[in-house]
C-alpha cells in the first residue's frame, strides 16, 4: 500500500476509535489509542499520533486533548446527545409497526450513534412494546413509498386484514392495488399510507403500511389531482381519527375545564376557547365525523358534549344510548 493511502488509512481509523470509544467521561490515552490501531495492523508511535491528531482538528473535528502524563483523547461533538438518543429509541420500542426483530437492530444502531460506553447505558434502559407486529417486509415497503414519491411514481400492493383464527386475508382476492401515493402518518401507533386512486382523485385513502405486500413502484407518473396539491398533513391529521375518513364538519363542543390539555393535544394550541357562565369552556374545531370519532367523544363521558350541529349531536346520543342499553 501506498503512503500516502496508508496515513489517509490511519486519520480515519484514528477518527472510528475516537468516536466509538471515547467520550468525556472516557478519554483514551495515547498507549491506548496506539495499541488500539495496532489491533488494526496499523503502527502509530506516540510522537506520530499527536501529529496525526492535529491534522485531524484542523480539519474541523472536536477532538478534545487533555494534557497529562500521558495526555488522552475524546471526541467532543457528537451527531446526538444522549436525551436526543433516548426519544429515538423510545420513538422506535413504542412503534407498534415494527417488527420485535427490526426494533433490537434499530434500537443497537441508535445506541451505538453514542458510542460503546453511552451505548451499554442506552440500551440498559429500553422496555418493549409487547403489541408489535409481524410484519418483516414493513422496511422494504417504507423504503418503496419514499422511491415512488421521491420519483413520481405510481405504486402498487397487495393489502391483507387478519381472520379471527389470526390468518393473513387478502382484499379484492389478491387483486394489486394501484394507487398515487402523497405522503406517509404515524397515528395512533401506526404508520400509513396516505393515497388516491385514479377513479377517485378528490379524496384520499388511507392503507397501514404493515398489512400491505408485495409493495412495487410503478413505471407510471403520479396522476395530477387537486387533492394532491392542496394536502396539508398537519391539517389532515388533526382532522382525521385513526385514519376512518368521513365528511367534515365544524364541530362545537363543550367541555370542562379538566380536559383543556387533552384538547389542546388533539386539536393544538391555536384552538381559541371561550369560557361560559357555568365555567365550562367551548370551542369549535374541524374533524371528520366517524365511529372511531364518536368512540373518542364518549371517553370523556359527561365532560365533554357537542353543541353543534345538532344532527352530530343527537347521533352521538343515539350511539351512547345503544351501546348502554345493549339487550
């Protein structure tokens, strides 16, 4: 090998050992950096190393020198801190999307980001989600949907709802769909795909990632649609309820001041309250009117009423009184 390749070689080992066992709580001295390469099959000196060590800062890397007898290293600047670490591999044990499989190599990945010794304490830490799902394939799909969007492709699947004996049963008997997709949500532990159909392309639709197969794109250009151009995500989840979509109204409610935070969680902070006589507050907020909808009003029970439209109001009352006057 060259010496020139061999140096280039040997900044970069350098740099990996660096920011995989080093931090500020763990800094490597010299002898252990120097044997650490010589693991390698690289030959470093001490004189060598602190040379190569000044090459690497002024090249723009924070690596922090600490004089002692025998002065130690560590890398200072790191991609992520550790909180930031933490809320990934949180973000990822509590996906109920990903499989237990590929949520043990995600969450190693993530740890290592911090390097071996952060990685240990990460990891130490981690609880599982027990209601995962099964679905391998559900990366290569992920991976598909980003293609044909990047690209403008149409794409295509198989999807499957589960029989009540747990077996895999394929919509349309097996038949492809092909759909113009727009972007992807997570909502409600799920991720999905956000869609519209050439036969339909004023509204979208919304299929979960981890029941679809078979997941190709298309050589076909996305279809051109107006909903399309006017999707705005944020809009669409706050108005949408665990992805069942219906028509959308302006509903007024009702609520007691205890539940100003969880609306304030579904709806956002911009939701304008007013505060009535008996205390209660009101405001009013776009949704799409569904089951999954009307199960959420009744979680709150006696807290929460609708005012308006009075149509969505006494169905509300309808639905709660069937479901409690079950014969």
């Amino acid at each position: 090998m060259k010496r020139e390749n061999a140096s280039k070689i040997k900044l970069l080992k350098i740099l990996e050992i660096l920011r995989q066992d080093s931090d500020e709580e763990h800094p490597l001295s010299t002898p252990e950096l120097c044997a650490k390469l010589n693991e390698q099959g690289i030959v470093c000196d001490r004189r060598v190393l602190a040379k190569d060590i000044d090459q690497l800062i002024e090249s723009g890397y924070d690596i922090v020198r600490i004089k002692a007898r025998s002065t130690k290293y560590f890398i200072a600047d790191r991609s992520f801190d550790v909180p930031e670490l933490r809320i990934l591999m949180d973000a990822v044990q509590a996906a109920s999307f990903i499989t237990p499989k590929k949520t043990e190599v995600l969450l190693d990945k993530i740890a290592e980001l911090g390097g071996s010794h952060r990685a240990a304490l990460l990891k130490r830490n981690v609880w599982f989600n027990t209601t995962k799902h099964t679905n391998e394939n559900i990366l290569y799909s992920i991976n598909e949907i980003d293609n044909a969007i990047t690209n403008g492709k149409q794409l295509s699947f198989v999807y499957f709802d589960y029989t009540a004996e747990g077996k895999r049963e394929y919509r349309k008997n097996g038949e492809r769909y092909t759909v113009n997709p727009i972007t992807t949500i997570f909502a409600n532990d799920n991720y999905y795909l956000v869609c519209y159909s050439d036969k339909h392309k004023d509204s979208v639709a919304h299929y979960r990632i981890d029941r679809m197969e078979a997941v190709n794109t298309e050589s076909k250009d996305i279809t051109p649609s107006a909903v399309a151009k006017q999707f705005d995500p944020a809009k669409h989840y706050n108005e949408v309820f665990g992805m069942f979509t219906g028509e959308t109204e302006q509903v007024t409610f009702e609520i007691d001041a205890k539940l100003l935070d969880a609306m304030i969680d579904r709806f956002g902070e911009n939701i304008e309250f007013t505060v009535k006589e008996n205390g209660k507050l009101t405001f009013t907020a776009q949704v799409q009117i569904s089951p999954l909808f009307f199960g959420w009003c009744c979680s709150f029970g006696e807290m929460l009423r609708i005012k308006e439209p009075k149509m969505i109001s006494e169905q509300l009352k309808n639905i709660a009184y069937n479901i409690y006057h079950v014969n």
